[in-house]
C-alpha cells in the first residue's frame, strides 16, 4: 500500500533531481548563501592562485580539432570532440582528451601513435572552439548557469551588442543581466577548473580598476565551467547611483506603478531612477484622488520573501534610501486613494444600482411632458 503523498512519479522526481544536484555539483562549486563563500567539491583540491590570466586552454565536448601530423600530411584530419570526451585519431582510433591542456593532448596523441609510426611529432590547433557553460552568481540580475561563445550578443546599455573576439568576465556579467545596485566590484571571485585532475584555481579581480584605469588583466578571458560571484557591497545612495553609470549595469528597468497616477501599468524607466521620479514617470499622482503620504513600495526578493514598505512621500525629496530610495527590477509601486476619493467611490458604489431606475424615470417625464 502506497503512502497517499508519495507515488512513482513523485518517487522518479525526487530520483532526478537528486541526480540532477549531484552531477551539477561535480561540474561547478556551489554558492553558500550562509557563509558567503564558494564552495569547492570535496573531491578536489583548491589551489589559490593570482595567475588567472596564465591559464591553459582545456578541451572538451564540441571543439573543432585539427590534428597535423608532420612528415605524413595524408594522414591530417579535423574532428569534433565528441560528448564522450574523445577524439578521433588518425590511425589510433578514438582517445580521450576531454579535460586535458593542447599540451597534454598533444603528448597523449604522440604516445600513442607512437605504437604504429616511428617518432611522430603532431601539432593540434583548436579550429572552432566551443560554446563556454558558465556560472555567474551572488549580485547579479539573473544568477545561473549560462552559455556564451565569440558569437553571441550581450546587452549593453540597453542594446544589443555583438561579442568581437573571447569572452570576458565583463561580458559573463552583461550575459546574465547586469549587476545589482548591491554588487561590489573590487571583490569579484573566479574559480576556474585545472587541466586533469589538478583542482581548481581560484583568484580575486578588481573590475573598478579595468573600467576606471584600464587595467585589462582584471577583466580576464573566461573558460568553460569558470564560476564567477559578485558580492554584495555597502554603499550609499549616491555610490549606487554612480555604479549603475557603468556598463555592468542594466540601462533600464521595468516596475509596475499602479493605483492613483495619471497612466498605470508597467513602466519602463532608467535604472536610476528612484521611487518619485518612478511615480512622475507614470504621470504623476491623480489630482485629489492620488494620496502621496500612502504610497507602497512591493519587492521581491530572491530568497522568496516579499517586502511590502508604507512610505509618505514628497514629490520634491531627493534620492534618500528611506524617504526616495532607487527602484529595482520588477518593482511594484501603489499610490493608494485619498480620503476623499474614497468617500467619492464609496459614494457613487451606492448609488449605482439606482442609477437606471432614476434614468428610467427622467425618460418617462420626459415623454409624458
């Protein structure tokens, strides 16, 4: 007898997604929201190390290989790896190198054909390389697991631009919606896979310096499975404001303004705008209906949870965290009725079932006269 709560299916579900977290959690760290901190699998080692920019190339799954072999060029052949992790080999057959550096392939390769040629010596070039599956977590728009390759688009600004050579952290970031009002910059952490079984390399960047002072090597290119987390960060109302300037940051947004205003619905505004440019936006509060000291600010948050905040507003206040504070993504703003306008409603809400008979009878005198 079957536990009315627990059938095959919900048995196969929970079987998949058990599945699903285990296989993930050997491909990317995982993110603690608790402790604030990557988190690496405990299988592999952490290496800490700077030289993020010095990492080598490792191949996998859908890169274009092209396989030269010297002093016997009938022999060349370009191939896909495959999602197995091999590659087709001249004369060797299939071999695994998924995972591995140029350089390491290349060794392997030798050793092998090395069985059938005397002293081959073979040159790997990556003709069309793959599409990069990477994490970008912590203070962004939409944090998750994206794809990004040389030919994508990413929005910058609000519009759409094309990515001219390998993707960078930067261009991570644009994929995956901008950064919030909250991310600090200066404390970016990349994780990155090593060759083989070598762990993973971990450093810290500063994207503040490549954007202000044009240091490239901290906005370095990005690799397959590369995790990258942004911060939250303490900063006041007008740091906030100068962060979203940057590039890294959403041009615009889309809150609902709703109630007692002028053109209610979705509006699209700057993301730096705060709650009463946001209202004027809209059209601004109704005369004598819309009441400025009841305005509610709904928010989202990405925990679950839902803030619902009262603020008495003054359409001459500028940004201020308590009084103005910045809109985000998906807000939701209500400018409730005035006192009045709700007697005004209350009013004609008892009055209109009489409306037609009263209507009714003007017409009958009317025709009578």
């Amino acid at each position: 007898m079957q536990h009315k709560g627990l059938n095959k299916n919900n048995i196969k579900f929970l079987l998949l997604t058990f599945s699903f977290l285990l296989i993930s959690s050997k491909i990317f760290p995982v993110f603690s929201e608790e402790n604030k901190e990557i988190l690496l699998p405990e299988s592999i080692s952490k290496i800490d190390d700077q030289s993020i920019n010095e990492s080598p190339y490792i191949i996998g799954p859908g890169d274009v290989i092209g396989i030269d072999i010297l002093d016997a060029e009938n022999l060349n052949e370009i191939n896909v790896v495959l999602n197995d992790g091999t590659l087709s080999v001249p004369v060797v057959g299939n071999l695994k190198v998924s995972g591995l550096s140029i350089p390491q392939a290349k060794t392997l390769i030798e050793k092998e054909l090395s069985k059938e040629l005397i002293r081959p010596n073979v040159r790997i070039v990556v003709k069309e390389p793959r599409q990069l599956r990477i994490a970008v977590l912590g203070e962004v728009q939409y944090p998750g697991i994206f794809t990004i390759s040389s030919t994508d688009q990413t929005t910058v600004r609000g519009r759409m631009n094309n990515i001219q050579n390998a993707p960078t952290v930067i261009e991570a970031i644009q994929k995956s919606g901008g950064i919030t009002k909250l991310a600090d910059l200066t404390e970016i952490e990349i994780i990155r896979k090593m060759p083989g079984n070598n762990g993973f390399k971990k450093a810290k960047l500063n994207l503040l310096e490549a954007i202000l002072e044009g240091k490239h090597d901290q906005n370095p290119f990005i690799f397959d499975q590369d995790t990258i987390y942004i911060p939250k960060a303490n900063m006041s109302i007008s740091q906030k404001s100068n962060l979203a300037a940057t590039n890294l940051s959403p041009a615009i947004i889309d809150v609902y303004i709703l109630g007692e205003v002028n053109k209610p619905g979705l509006t699209t505004i700057s993301s730096k705008t705060p709650l009463i440019q946001g209202i004027m936006a809209a059209g601004g509060p109704k005369y004598w209906r819309g009441n400025t000291g009841s305005v509610e600010l709904v928010r989202l948050n990405r925990d679950g949870t839902i803030n619902n905040k009262k603020i008495k507003i003054n359409l001459k206040q500028n940004a201020s965290s308590k009084y103005n504070p910045l809109l985000k993504q998906g807000d939701i703003v209500r400018v409730n009725r005035t006192q009045i306008a709700k007697a005004s409603d209350a009013i004609t809400e008892v009055t209109k079932p009489f409306t037609g008979i009263l209507n009714a009878v003007s017409i009958y005198r009317f025709f009578q006269n």
